[in-house]
C-alpha cells in the first residue's frame, strides 16, 4: 500500500524548496519518545519555520502511534495551521498498515524432503494501544487458521495476503520466487484471486490481540515457494509503507519486521525438475535404427499428459516435422483424418510425476524416411532437419468452452462427462532439430 505523505501537508505553505528537503525527521529511526518530545512536536506543527514544521511532522510520522493521543486533542483546536496538520498525520495512522504489529513466524516441521508440504504459521500480535490495521479479512483467515486441511482457493487467498511481504531464501542466501498453477483451472481459485486484485479488503486486530495465519502446503500448494535444493530455508516478513519523502522513505519508518523462520530440507527435487519453473522439455534420442520422442515434466508438481492422438481436441496432436529452406512436410502420429470422441481413452491421459519422463513416440529411422519421401520431401541430401512436435489443447478451458456437449452427455466417453483433471496439461512443444538422419 503507497502512503502518500508530505505532498498534501506541503501544498498548505508552498513548495518546500532545497532547505525543507535538507532536514531529516531528527530521531526518525527511534521510534521512542517522551509525553515531552510529543507535546513540543506538537507545538512545531504551528512554527513560523517551514523546516520546523517539516521536521515535526516526519518525526511525528516516525514515532507512530504513540503520538496519536496528543495530536488528536490539538485536531480539535482552534489553530488551523495545527489542526491540518495534525488531522493529515492522523489520516496517514488510519491508513498505515502492521502498525504496532509483532510479526512472529514458525514452521510446522523442522525438516523435511523437497515434496513434503510444511506450513508456515504467521502470529499477528497487536501490541499498540490502538486497533491495528491488516490488508485481508481477519476473522475468516482466523477460524481457518486451525484447520489442518485446506481447499485450494483458501490456499492461494491467504498466500496471496502475506506473500508481498515475505521474503524466502534458500541455500547459499538465493532468492525464492513465489509460484502459481494457473488459476484458470480452478474456478474457485480464479475467484478468489480476482476478488484480491479487484477490491482486496482491511480489518482492524484489537488492542492486544493475537491473530494466527496458518499458510498450509507453504512449499507445495498451488501457491508455493518451491523449496527444492538440500539445504537450510530461511523466510522472513519484512513491510515498509512506499513513502513519497525522501527522507521517510530512506529511514524506513513505519517498518515491520518479524524473526528470520527457517526449515531444512534434506532430499533435493531430481536435477530435471526445473529451479527457474520451466514446464516440460521435449527432446527426441536416437536409439539404433529409431527416434524416440520423450516429454519431460520439469514442473515441481505432477502433470496428466494426453496421449490419445488425433487431429482435433480433445486429442492430442504429434508430428514428426521436415523442414528445408522454406519447406515443411508433416507426419502425423494419427493417420486418421477424424476421431471419434467415443475413442478417446482415459488410461491414455498419462501421470507423470516431477522430473520423469514419458516416451511418447518411436520410429524406425528408414520407416520416417520414406514417410516423408510420400509427402513429397526430399530426403536425398543432408541439409533437411527433423523435429518432434506435441500439441495437447485439452484442459478445463477448452472443456468448458468448446466441449460443452461432452458434459454431463451420457453418451460420451466417461472421463470427458465430467470436467477433466486440472493436472491435465495443455502444451504446445518441440523437440531440438536432428540434421538429415541416415537409415
């Protein structure tokens, strides 16, 4: 949330010019002060000096809530100058947010393997003497905070209210990034990443109260950071309001800090599952006299990947590819010119876990050659080039959209009666190019 100081509290006496933007808020960085210190702060609000009141007022902004007692009784005076000032400062209190918050993070597990869920659990502790501000509903994340299984929709909504200020470290100090399954999916999940985007929603944490924020699958829910390398995770909550003044901003004030949580994993994610979230690798192998075209999940999560093979959606598309110059001549996996949807196979919808691999075609070298040879290729040299390609457009997008009459058709295959798998993949992928394989 961007709090916009000064530039309403400066537009009353003018442009602060070069000497107002020289001052710093004095103590800025200690927030402490004395029922003394307060009461002159006050008083500098009114000041003939336009550096005075400057100064005031950032120092004021820094010590925070313990100023709000004093600067509310001045807001009802008869001083104009004191009186804007004040209720300008005050406003920024009401719209500050973590102010006065302890911010205590835990791990469920000390330590753990790479594909083992760990929950992060976030206490919220207001230890102002005011009502505290927070960016999210607090009573709903409060009564889920105890439940030890969660929906995926509650999953990412409550990753989605805390992850802009966590910071997640791995092994070595490396940065983790945040990772989401696409919300697409999940109409649940869409909605309530929408509703966060479009209206978001604050609440107040009473005078010394405590709220607890349990974050369920931290590394492997919908909404995760990845913990996939061996070694000591570290994760912190660091928020400091974005200041307009330079000088706010420089020395951080209003800033909430909670203890560094950390976790060990001890088994790491196999090397082919992808640390910057790549997808799938499609790569093609010679193998003695045939070509082996393989899909590789390199998604930290398992994927479904459809290998019924036709021309159309809901199947599949493989092709062995020519290309020379400008020209392109295509082999289908699937010779048919029309599928029935009565074929569609669900045992053919393929789990693959993280990192392995499924084979998805083979091919004698000669077999291909003279494929190709029939759709008008010239194969006689060695410039032409080979590529796998896979196209799968079937998923929950498509289902819903075009495969409408599938749902809830009793004639239709079973598995497309219902709403694919969100774990189903929908790709489009090739493999590297081989020059002119010889038989």
């Amino acid at each position: 949330m961007k709090i916009v100081v000064l530039a309403g509290l400066v537009a009353w006496v003018g442009a602060a010019g070069d000497e107002g933007a020289k001052h710093s808020p004095g103590d800025g960085v200690d927030v402490r002060a004395s029922a003394d210190e307060i009461t002159q702060l006050v008083k500098d609000l009114a000041d003939s000096s336009f550096p005075v009141r400057e100064r005031a007022t950032r120092r004021l902004l820094a010590i925070g809530l313990d100023a709000r007692e004093a600067l509310e009784k001045v807001a009802k005076g008869d001083d104009d100058e004191t009186t804007l000032r004040a209720k300008a400062i005050l406003d920024i209190f009401d719209r500050l947010l973590f102010s006065g918050v302890e911010v205590t993070l835990s791990f469920s597990q000390a330590t753990m393997t790479w594909d083992r869920p760990v929950d992060l659990l976030v206490t919220l502790t207001n230890r102002s003497r005011w009502p505290a501000k927070v960016p999210f509903d607090v009573d709903p994340v409060k009564d889920r905070g105890e439940k030890t299984e969660i929906n995926d929709a509650d999953q990412v909504g409550i990753m989605l209210d805390l992850a802009d200020w966590l910071k997640v470290r791995g092994p070595g100090g490396a940065e983790v990034d945040l990772r989401v399954n696409d919300i697409a999916m999940d109409s649940g999940v869409a909605s309530a990443v929408r509703s966060r985007l479009n209206e978001g929603s604050t609440a107040e944490i009473p005078v010394g109260q405590s709220v607890l924020l349990r974050i369920p699958a931290f590394n492997r829910g919908w909404a995760r950071y990845p913990c996939l390398d061996a070694g000591e995770y570290m994760v912190r909550f660091e928020y400091t309001p974005e200041w307009d003044d330079e000088v706010l901003r420089d020395e951080q004030v209003g800033r909430v800090s909670s203890n560094s949580a950390t976790m060990t994993v001890t088994h790491a994610a196999p090397t082919t599952v992808s640390r910057q979230g790549g997808v799938t690798t499609l790569s093609l192998q010679r193998e003695g006299d045939s070509l082996k075209a393989s899909l590789t999940n390199t998604w930290d999560q398992p994927f479904l990947i459809n290998t019924n093979f036709g021309f159309a959606p809901p199947f599949a598309q493989g092709r062995w590819v020519y290309s020379l110059d400008e020209t392109v001549r295509e082999v289908p996996l699937s010779q048919k010119t029309a599928e029935s949807w009565s074929s569609f196979d669900a045992a053919s919808l393929r789990a693959v876990p993280p990192g392995e691999t499924l084979s998805l075609a083979t091919i004698g070298v000669a077999e291909l050659r003279k494929k190709f040879a029939e759709a008008g290729a010239d194969v006689s040299g060695t410039r032409w080039t080979l590529h796998f390609s896979y196209t799968n457009q079937l998923d929950r997008r498509w289902h819903t959209r075009f495969g409408s009459t599938l749902l809830g058709n009793a004639n239709a295959p079973v598995v497309l009666q219902t709403l694919v798998p969100r774990e189903l993949l929908a790709t489009r992928d090739s493999s590297p190019v081989f020059v002119a394989p010889a038989e």
